[in-house]
C-alpha cells in the first residue's frame, strides 16, 4: 500500500497498522534511525496541520527497550496544553497504538506520517533484499 505525501482521505488506525504488516516491516525494523527518520515525518505533517493552534509536535525524546527478545518503543508528542501524550507506541506483543487520546481529526497527521514512513521504509528493505549483493542502505542502525 502506498501513500502519497497528502492523501484525499483519512485515515484509519488499523489502515496505518495493516500497511505496516503488509510492506513486509517488523519490529526489528524499529531502530533508533527509523524512529527518528518516523519521527521528523509526522513532525512535519503536524506542523503543517495547523492543529492546535499551529502548536502540534513531535517531542524529541522517545525511548525502545528491549526485554527477552520482545523490542517496544514509544514516541511522544506535545501542543499548547499537553507536553507528552502518546503518538505511536510500538507495544510488546506486535500491536501497535496510534495516540488513543485523539480523535479521527488530530490523529491524522500520526497516520499519515506513520504510513509514509512505513511505505517508504519498507520500498527500502524491498531493495535490500533484491540487490545483487543482498545489501542496500537500510534503516537499521
């Protein structure tokens, strides 16, 4: 599934999850380059959002930890009157949160971000995998 850089319509939660599922990606995919790669997309799809009064970012600060083999992660954001609610939270388990606080309007930019990351991401390891030496530059650092 891909996504162009604005899509006409909105997005769902489990559309961002299957088109994660569906290029291929798991959890070894989540590195801190891929986060932070995650991160500058929906940041700026917030920015031009307008949300919150023009105030919707991502925060900078995220955290991945690994406990017996199982890898989570959680990114964070902030606006005018909140400074750390949940964006994307990578959970134990394989299921993946998209900021359960917000409505259908303000999660877009999560979404939109999210599944331009994962398209992308994924069109990489794709390559990856189909090149002669079975290497390619990847997110995974």
């Amino acid at each position: 599934m891909t996504f162009e850089r604005e899509p006409a319509i909105a997005l769902t939660r489990n559309e961002a999850r299957n088109g994660f599922v569906d290029g291929g990606l798991d959890y070894a995919d989540v590195t801190t380059l891929s986060l932070r790669w995650l991160l500058s997309i929906i940041d700026a799809d917030m920015q031009r959002s307008g949300l919150f009064n023009g105030s919707y970012r991502m925060r900078r600060d995220y955290k991945i930890t690994e406990n017996r083999g199982n890898r989570s992660a959680v990114l964070r954001c902030k606006a005018d009157y909140f400074d750390a609610r949940e964006a994307v939270t990578f959970n134990p388990g394989g299921f993946i949160g998209f900021a359960g606080w917000a409505d259908d309007t303000n999660v877009q930019p999560i979404l939109r971000g999210f599944s331009i990351w994962s398209a992308e991401l994924a069109g990489q390891k794709n390559r990856a995998a189909s090149s002669p030496n079975g290497r390619a530059a990847t997110m995974r650092t």
